[in-house]
C-alpha cells in the first residue's frame, strides 16, 4: 500500500517537474548592430506585444554600436541571433563561416548618400564627379560599387566616423546615410539634406537581415520558425501602429528625440513594404535578388568564388 | 662573426616565432582553429603577397606620418621638458597637464582632431605625436633633473652659466633618459598614427579599416605585421643613434 502511495506520489512529482519545464522560457539574444531605432521598430513591437513570450520565447534584445561585429558573434556562436547586411552574409560564407540570412526587414536597401542641396547634384553620379569630400565607409561593398561605377572621380573620398557633427560645418562634405535617419537629423538642426540611394545606382542588397548560424537553425527549428513569426508580426503591428514601440525605443535610446523617431518610422514604410508586397510577404526573399548580390561581389573581386545562393538564406 | 656565433644570437628569438606560427598553422589546418578567428600563417603570408603594392605604399605613409609626429613630439616634448627643469614652479604647474597626454585616450578625440585639422595627413601627425609625447616630457625630465650633483658643483665653481651647464652636462648626462623616451615614444608614435588613419584616412589604418569591413582577417593581419614591423624599425633606429652618440663614453651602450 505504502509503495503504492510513494509511486502515485513519484508521478505527481515527475509530473509537476516536466510542467515546470514547459512554462520556463527558454532565453535567446539577439544582437543588434546599433542602438533602438526605427530601423529596429518591428523587433521592440513584438517585443512589447510579448509575441516572443507568447512562443515560449525570452528574447533578449542586445544593443549594439559601432563597429559591434555582429556577423562575426553569430558566426562564433556567442550570440544565436543577430543582424546583419545580405552583402555580410555573403561575405561571412565565403570565409568558410554558416551564418544564414532568415528575414529581411529592408526590401529596399536605406543606404545612401546624403549632401547639401545648394550643391545642386542630381544623384550620386554628379557628387562624384565633383571635387568635395565624400566621407564613405572605406572597402565596404557599396563603396566599392560606387567606386567602379563612378570612376575618374573628382570627390575626395575620407573615413566616415558616424554621426552629422561634420555634414553641419563644412558645406563641401557630403556623407553616406540611411536616407530614413540622417537627413531628419540633420533638418533637425537646420540643415535640411538631399540624399540619394545607392539602391538607384543599382546596389540593393537587402538591409538589416536577421541572421543565424545553419547549425543552429537545423538543431532548433521549433525555436528559430518561432522567433521569425514573431518578428514577422512585430513588423507587421509596426507598420500599422508604431506608436508604443516607438515611445519605448525613445526611452532606450535618449539620443533619438520622438518627433525624429515618429518621422523615421513613417519614412522607411515603403523601404520594408513596396506598394507591391502583401502583409504575408514582409521580409521574405527572393533567389534572383540573392543571386544578383552574389554577381555584384564576384565582378567587385570582393569574393573569389561563388557561394551557393540557395544556403545564403532560408524564408520561413 | 663565425656562422655559430651567428646562429646562436638569431636562434633564441626566431624558435618562439617558428614554434607559435607552425602551431597556429596546424590548429587551422586540423579545424580546431575557424579560419575566419585566426587566419593561418600561410594565408596572411598570402595577402602579404598578394596586396605587397598596396600594403608597401600604406606602409610608407604611415612610417612618414609616424616619422613627423615623433619628430614633432621630440621638439616640444624636449623643450617643454627643459622649460620644466629649469624652475620648481614651473614643473609644479605644468607637469600635471603633461599627464594629460599620458592618460588621453587617443581613439576618443581622433574624430576631433579631424574637424581641428581637416582629412589626411595633419591629423596622422597630430595623432602620432600627442600619444608619443608624454614619455619623451617624463624621460628627459627625469634625465635632466639627475645629474651628478658633484659635476654640478664644479660647473659652480667654474661660474659656468645656465646655458652652459645646460647643453654640456645636463642635456649630454640625460641622453641616456632621453633614448629611452624615444624608444617608447618611437613605437607609441606608430600606434598613434594608425589610430589618426581610422579617422583621418590613408596608410595602414585605412587597410586595416577596410579589411575589417569585408571580414579579411587575413589582411587585418597582414597590416597588423607590417606595423609592427614599423615599429621595430624605428626602435631599431633609435638604438642606432643611441650607440653612436653613447657608445664611445656611457656604460649603457659600451660593448661589455
């Protein structure tokens, strides 16, 4: 009798044991390269929403700065998650890494180049072709397009150390942007900006793409097909009402002012949806975008083979 | 020097060399090592190669630069050094701000060093020298304040002047204090100046910089070496000047 009892009793206990199991979430990180920002929204919205928890996910969202190699950390695994540019990816395969690309918040690739109106230029071609300084990531993919496509340059190319503080003072200094942030700071401090897409030049690989290691992903499918849904309604609540994302990241990132933040966030909508893209279609990718990117860095000599374009990324 | 002789004074420091590069070789070779963590020796050997025009120019400006800069931090190090020496006041007043330059940290105020003297070079320079010149300031201070003090009593007693006293015993008695800044401040100055090349543009800095951006470890590497590289050079060329000025009469450079 009494064994019977100590039997039931082991059950329940087991029982009880493996119910706490199940309600625990399992914490992940997710490094970002940059502080809370719109070009983040859609992650601190699901975020807020509890998407993630309601997944059985703990995610915890790691701000970055910069230079913050986050391509890298996933690659070495001290992070499952992280952000990157599709032209990182590319890169970080080539260099024998297993970093995969699973959801693109950019459709349209933000990066541009951003210069004073009085200078009159009509697109990247005629900065180029105007003496000046251009203050460029030096031997980044973009950068070298642009120096390719735009050869016999007359502009000054210099290192870019980030932020407007040198755009406000000297009216001959042009800059590479996000034409979603830059240009609104600098109107900020009246110094209103044109700017141009280097995706119009013909370089668009995607923008701000969620990466994690195939490794990873083939050992936890559950967990990755549900952070990427989450992020998927993240985005998607994001661009329909970003307004309690937007306060929250306001207070993350005390640089960031609201007004500029509000603007931002309406300002990028057409970069993560085109007019053409349904809800169901946010930050999905295509083979022949993938493939294009791969040509690009292979005609640049940036990669000296080719890797195969269907392991660069994965759509869930 | 016999071919023994010769070998037993390269030997000591090439074995740790040879030893820690084929093992760093072999970690990546059996995969034990990622190569995009630590590239293999062969590979770095390979970009050497590879880029040898570029990385032999950037190396040129940015030994020039660092030349300028430790040149700079030389003369106004010294003086400021002399000016120092001469009056207990003056040391006490200026001397804490000297540590300033010490303590600076050179990353956070190169980007203001780019808006004070503009893209290229002048900013290299100015990086150099402001990392480089506080060793020079404590060593030729230090230098200058022990001298003998029995020599200085006979120079005295001779009724020599202060510029007297200063340019024949003071200044020959602190050269050995004075190299020995130097020799700190000449690898600190390659430091600084491809610190200003991040932010100023040109030389190693900018391949460093680069590399980093398209994940070529193997180049940041490559570049990594050559500045080093660099580095010895001018320690080396100190030590040169060192033994021509100290050899014939300081017991710190006479062939024992």
């Amino acid at each position: 009798m009494n064994v019977v009892l100590l039997l039931i009793s082991l059950m329940f206990l087991s029982h009880t044991a493996q119910a706490g199991e199940a309600t625990k979430l399992s914490a992940v990180k997710f490094a970002l390269n940059w502080k809370a920002e719109p070009e983040f929204g859609g992650f601190y919205a699901a975020k807020l929403a509890g998407s993630f928890e309601k997944r059985g996910l703990n995610v915890e969202i790691v701000e970055g700065g910069a230079g913050t190699p986050v391509v890298q950390m996933v690659a070495n695994s001290k992070v499952p998650f992280g952000i990157a540019a599709a032209d990182e990816v590319v890169l970080s395969q080539v260099r024998g890494t297993d970093v995969v690309a699973l959801f693109a918040v950019y459709q349209t690739n933000p990066q541009g180049i951003m210069v004073h109106p009085e200078r009159g230029f009509k697109s990247i071609g005629d900065v180029f072709a105007a003496p000046g300084t251009l203050a460029i990531q030096s031997g980044a993919p973009y950068t070298l397009f642009l120096q390719a496509k735009f050869a016999n340059a007359k502009v000054k190319l210099v290192p870019y150390a980030g932020g407007i503080a040198q755009f406000l003072t000297d009216a001959n200094y042009s800059q590479q942007c996000f034409v979603t942030a830059e240009p609104l700071l600098a109107k900020k401090k009246n110094k209103p900006a044109a700017s141009f897409l280097i995706a119009d030049a013909g370089f668009n690989p995607y923008g701000t793409v969620v990466v994690a290691r195939r490794q990873y992903i083939d050992k936890n499918p559950k967990q990755v097909r549900d952070l990427i849904e989450a992020i998927h309604n993240g985005w998607s609540d994001y661009l329909r009402a970003p307004e309690s994302a937007n306060a929250w990241m306001v207070k993350l990132n005390p640089a960031m002012d609201s007004e500029t933040v509000k603007e931002s966030a309406e300002v990028q909508k057409p970069f993560i949806r085109p007019a053409n893209l349904t809800d169901k279609e946010l930050g999905k990718m295509s083979k022949e975008r993938w493939a294009t990117l791969v040509d690009q860095l292979f005609a640049l000599k940036l990669i000296k083979k080719k890797p195969a374009v269907d392991k660069l990324y994965e759509n869930f | 020097m016999t071919l023994k002789t010769r070998l037993a004074s390269w030997l000591p420091p090439l074995l740790p060399l040879i030893l820690s590069l084929g093992a760093a070789e072999f970690a990546v070779r059996m995969a034990w090592v990622p190569s995009y963590l630590i590239p293999a020796p062969s590979e770095v050997l390979q970009s050497l190669l590879d880029d040898r025009s570029e990385l032999t120019m950037a190396a040129w400006a940015t030994l020039s630069s660092a030349l300028a800069g430790l040149l700079l931090s030389f003369v106004t190090g010294t003086f400021f050094a002399i000016t120092l020496s001469s009056s207990d006041l003056a040391r006490r007043a200026f001397y804490p701000y000297a540590v300033f330059f010490q303590t600076v940290p050179i990353i956070s105020i190169a980007p203001l060093l780019v808006i004070w003297f503009g893209f290229g070079q002048p900013t290299v320079i100015a990086s150099a020298a402001i990392v480089s010149v506080f060793p020079i300031i404590a060593s030729t201070l230090l230098g200058l304040k022990s001298t003998e003090p029995s020599l200085l009593d006979l120079f005295t007693l001779y009724t020599a002047s202060r510029r007297q006293t200063l340019w024949m015993l003071k200044i020959p008695f602190a050269l050995p204090q004075i190299f020995s800044g130097l020799r700190i401040a000449s690898g600190l100055a390659v430091v600084g100046a491809i610190v200003g090349e991040f932010i100023g543009g040109g030389g190693l800095g900018s391949v460093v910089d680069a590399a980093r951006t398209q994940q070529r470890i193997d180049r940041v590497f490559a570049a990594v070496l050559i500045s080093s590289l660099l580095g010895v050079v001018l320690v080396g060329a100190v030590n040169f000047i060192s033994a021509l000025s100290l050899g014939s009469w300081h017991s710190s450079e006479r062939k024992s």
